[in-house]
C-alpha cells in the first residue's frame, strides 16, 4: 500500500464519519462544528466518608510507623 492511498482511505473514512454524525445529531445542528454540546448533566452526588474501623486504622498506622522507623534506620546508616 502507498501512502496516498492509505491517506485516500482516511479521508473516505472521515467523510464517512462525518455523514454518520450529521445524520444522528439531526439536521439543525449538522452544520455547525463548533465542537461538543454542552448539555445539563445531573448534578454530582456527594459521597459519604469512608469510615475505617478501629482495627483497619491500627494497621494502617502500625504500618506507618514501620515505614518510618525503616526510613530512620536508613539515614542513620548513611550518616
């Protein structure tokens, strides 16, 4: 294949895409290309906290502290 006619294939296929998008957006809004509409979406609901229970927060700082001291360790021995 040569590249003219991969590019003659491209454009066959934009314009393709293009009739495509015209038809399912409806004819008033086909020629205009001003990008994506803007619609309303639903507003954005809010999530409640993640509660963690007492045990998960133990590891998690048990956890912590192991990394620290680990870190601690490191940079007494490089000094």
């Amino acid at each position: 294949m040569t590249i003219d006619s991969i590019l003659s294939q491209i454009d066959a296929e934009i314009a393709r895409l293009t009739e495509v998008r015209k038809i399912l957006a409806g004819s008033s809004t086909a020629t205009s290309t001003s990008g994506p509409r803007k619609t309303k979406s639903a507003p954005a609901k809010k999530r409640s906290p993640r509660v963690l229970s007492p045990e998960a927060r133990k590891r998690i700082a048990d956890a912590q502290r192991k990394r620290w001291a680990a870190q601690k360790s490191k940079s007494k021995k490089e000094a």
